[in-house]
C-alpha cells in the first residue's frame, strides 16, 4: 500500500504533549530514520479541547489520525469509531483499504479487507502490552510491543514506545495492517490519558 513500510522492524513513538497538543506518532526506522507520521486533523472546536482536558473514558471517543509521509503527503487515514469495535484504514483518496473489528477487547481483533473477508488477526495479552499479528491461517507475521516506561510515565503521560517486527514476506494489505497495529490499539486501548 505504501512503499515507505518495506523495513522488517520499525518504531512508533507517542511523544509527550500537553492537554490541547493534538495525538501524534512517528513511525521510524531501528535507526531513528522518520518514515511517517500520524496525528490527529487540525480543524477542532472547543468542545473536543474540553473532552481533552476532562477525558473521561475518551477511549470510548470518535478519533481520526491522518499519516502522512514525512514531507506531509497523505498516505492513509485511521478512523476508530466511537467505542472499541471497529476501527477503519483508509488510503489518502479515502478508499476503504480494510477494518479492525473487536472481538474481545483488550484480547482479539479481526483483520478484514474492504469486502469484509477475513485477512488475519491481532491477539494481545492481558497487560495490553504485547501483540501478535496473525494471519488466516495462524501463522504470526508480526509482533508489536510496547516498551514500559515505569508507573509514573504510564499513568501521567502520552508518551508511549513501541516496537514492530514484521516476519517478511507479507502480503498486502496484512503488512499494512502490522504496521498500524500499534497506532491501532494505541487509540483503542491507551487514549485515556490525554490530560499531562
């Protein structure tokens, strides 16, 4: 889907931001190069500032995140829907290129192209910390985890390291999919923390 994701390992960074900062990720190579970024639209009103401030259960919220290129191209645009259950991939012309769909929270995620056929899946442990990216078959393609920062960084702050390792070749658009798993379960699991 894109040619920027050919690596077999990358990084995605949240970094640290303040209570109005929009939610960001980069997404590097091993060696710190950029090879895209993701956050939310500029346009807001002041209403979504507030659920910011005062989040709540603002994982249970409507996000989108754009990714773009590091020169600010549109490659893809990640919509998770209100709730848990469905989160939808899109490409920058806005053509479904598949969906996450919950199946256990926090557990299991079903993979689906754009005509609802099942690519794989994504499994997490209990911590929400470590996931497998399946494909139809059960065959592990890519693992992501995310790097404990210590109680504190955890519970206060946005900043959140994770890790992907894709077992190549995979197929498209399963590798996409691997790719954003952990922007994915990021926004699915961890977004509550938006007031530092």
């Amino acid at each position: 889907m894109t040619d920027l994701f050919t690596a077999s390992s990358f990084r995605v960074e949240q970094p640290r931001r303040g209570p109005f900062a929009r939610t960001r990720y980069k997404i590097l190579t091993e060696d710190g190069t950029l090879l895209a970024q993701a956050a939310e639209p500029q346009e807001g009103n002041r209403l979504e500032h507030l659920k910011k401030v005062f989040p709540g259960k603002s994982e249970l919220d409507a996000r989108v995140v754009d990714v773009t290129d590091p020169g600010g191209e549109p490659l893809l645009v990640i919509a998770k829907r209100a709730g848990r259950m469905l989160t939808t991939l899109h490409d920058a012309d806005g053509e479904t290129l598949g969906t996450v769909n919950t199946e256990r929270i926090a557990r299991r995620y079903l993979l689906r192209d754009p005509g609802g056929t099942k690519v794989g899946e994504i499994a997490g442990d209990v911590a929400r910390r470590n996931f497998t990216v399946t494909d139809t078959s059960g065959t592990a393609v890519a693992h992501v985890r995310k790097k404990f920062a210590g109680i504190a960084t955890h519970l206060l702050t946005t900043a959140d390291k994770y890790t992907v390792e894709i077992n190549d070749p995979v197929p498209e658009p399963l590798r996409t999919f691997a790719v954003l798993t952990a922007i994915v379960m990021d926004m699915t699991l961890h977004e509550s923390k938006d007031l530092t």
